[in-house]
C-alpha cells in the first residue's frame, strides 16, 4: 500500500525509463531535464513556482527502495532548475524576481509505493484517459510494460478504459518497433521528421497486406510475441519503417495518414507495386500499378468537373486586359479531346454488349 511521506527533492532521483518521455533513453538525469524542458512546457511551471510558491497539494509517487520518481518527474525537474543555478544558464531561464520564499521547498509529500506496479492504476488513471493524456506511444509503452510484468491483456484494457482490440494494435506496434531498434534495423534518432507518428505504425500494423508484408499471422487481435518478425522478412521490416518514418537520408514517404498510409498499404499487397517502390522509392508509381484505373479517372473528371464550375461562378472578376483566352482556348482543346474520347469509349462499350 502507498505510504504518505515527505522527502528533500534533491533526495529523489527522476526517471529516467518515464513513459512521458518514450522516444529516448538518457544517459543522466541532466539528459532527462533537458527533454523536458523542451517537450513539457517546463518554463510556464518553472514561473508558477516561482512566483506563487510549491503547493504541496498533490503527492509525486515514489518507488521507495529506488527513490525514483514514478509520478511527478515534470515537477520534480522544475525544482532541479529552480535549485540550480547552472542549470538556469544552461537553459537560459530568468527565474522571477523577488523569488517566492517557497519556491525551493526543503520537503515535499510524496506517496511511496513499492513498485512500479503498485503505482500503474493511478497513473494510467491521470494520463491514459484523465486530463493529462499522454500520446499513444506513452499509452502503448505503459500497456507494453504492464503486460511485461505478467498482467492479463482483458485486465489491462479494463484499466486503461480501453477495448481489447485498441489496447493490442498499441501493443503490437511497440513489439514490432523495439524489434526494429534492437536488431539495429531501424533508428528512431535518424527518422526524417521530428514528430514520430507512432498510429502510422499500429494501424498499418492491423491491416491483411501488412502483416502478410512482414511475415506476420493473420490479425486476430492478440498481442505479438517478441520478435515476431521472422529473420526471413528482416529486410521487409527495415524497409517498412523507412517507407513510414524515413531513415537517414532516405526520406519518408507517409506525408499525411490519409491518404498516403492507405496508399502504402495497397502497395504492399502487390509483389510488382513493391518491386516498383523498392527501385525508385515513389510511392506515386508504385501506387499507379495497384490503383483502379477507372476510378482514377473518375476522381480526376469529377475534380476538373468542380474546378470549371469555381472558375464559372467567378467569370465576372475576369480581367480582360491579362492573356487567359489563349489558356482557355488551349483547354477547350483538351476538354473537347477528352469528351471525344469519352463518346467512342461509350459507343465501343455499346457495340460489344450488343453482340
């Protein structure tokens, strides 16, 4: 059971595996504080407490034999700077002047707990589902670990108010990526954006093509084994994860989930459409070749179809004195081809359900 307690801060060490910073591992706790500092809006609470005090409302959750901080590292790294100051010049912060006389407490309250374990209902409470949500790698990572420590995968949904289905895809994707990083296949740090968009990855990771892509068993919303990539499909998942996030300086071809994620993923269903894009890496081409070409069509006429009916409401800002009757005309043109086109395809279609 937790035990209510108060400790110094410098007394407490922040942690350094905390699922709100899941996209690195830090060396010290210098590391930590400057990731957190960039990624956790540290600044506007680092002036709150400067000019209001620590309020001691809220209790950081601490591992007890490790003193490591499960619950409150945000807070608890806004008082190392506060404390510090090399580390006020290192991030070059102006702390408020007066400083508030609390705003470097010699004691806080702090819930001491056993284990992590002990701690995961509260936090999966506050930041899975309650007002300080975490993204979905931070929630894929803290379900991973849970799992990892031998819970059921129906309790671990129930906790996070989650289903069954959603709590496995997030888990899927963290099996799969850690085989990628741990195989040296595949390096978050050389991604081409600075956004990791982890759903590209668990959502690609739910679908036929996919799965059959990489060598994985057909979904039936189970949680993957580790490594569950076959070392026969060890290139397939290299490349997969460059196509998505980009590595080094090959770039990533997911601009946006839609279209581009369903785009691939069509791709990956067609062994020429993967030849395509394994040569050249245009996923445009590659796309071409699976693409229903009637409906391609159809996409693009209804497109020139929308764009003359703007250009016709608008006829009256034309401006007489510009050049665009040569542009108009040479439409026409094309316009009167493709209508022509059109008719003989109609009259073709005809003439061969007659006979």
């Amino acid at each position: 059971m937790a035990r209510l307690d108060k400790a110094a801060p410098d007394t407490l060490s922040l942690d350094l595996s905390n699922p709100r910073m899941p996209d690195t591992e830090f060396a010290g706790e210098d590391e930590a504080i400057a990731y957190l500092y960039a990624q956790a809006d540290l600044g506007e609470l680092i002036q709150s407490i400067g000019n209001s005090g620590w309020l001691d409302f809220e209790p950081l959750i601490v591992e007890e034999k490790s003193r490591t901080v499960i619950e409150g590292n945000r807070r608890l790294a806004a008082l190392r700077i506060i404390a510090s100051p090399r580390l006020q010049q290192q991030f070059k912060v102006a702390l408020p002047h007066p400083l508030h006389e609390n705003a470097v407490p010699s004691e806080i309250q702090v819930n001491y707990v056993e284990s992590r374990k002990e701690a995961r209902d509260f936090i999966g409470f506050k930041h899975v589902n309650g007002a300080f949500k975490w993204d979905s790698y931070a929630k894929a990572r803290f379900a991973h670990s849970w799992l990892q420590d031998g819970d059921d995968i129906q309790e671990v949904s129930r906790r996070l108010g989650d289903g069954h289905n959603t709590v496995s895809r997030l888990v899927n994707g963290v099996v799969v990526l850690e085989q990628a990083e741990e195989s040296k296949l595949f390096d978050r740090e050389l991604r081409s954006k600075k956004s990791f968009y982890f759903s590209h990855l668990y959502t690609a990771l739910s679908t036929a093509n996919v799965r059959q892509f990489l060598g994985l068993p057909e979904s039936d919303n189970s949680v993957l084994p580790a490594n569950p990539v076959p070392a026969s499909h060890r290139t397939q998942l290299r490349n997969f994860l460059s196509w998505l996030y980009g590595q080094e300086d090959e770039p990533a071809l997911i601009r946006s989930q839609n279209p581009d994620l369903g785009r691939l993923v069509n791709v990956l269903g067609s062994e020429r459409a993967v030849r395509a894009l394994e040569s050249n890496r245009d996923l445009d081409r590659a796309f071409d070749v699976v693409e229903d070409k009637a409906k391609a069509f159809e996409k693009a006429f209804y497109h020139l179809v929308s764009s003359a009916e703007d250009v016709s409401r608008i006829i009256a800002r034309y401006d007489p004195k510009s050049d665009l009757v040569d542009d108009a005309e040479t439409t026409l043109r094309v316009v009167t081809i493709v209508v022509n086109a059109m008719k003989e395809a109609h009259l073709r279609g005809n003439s061969t359900n007659e006979s």
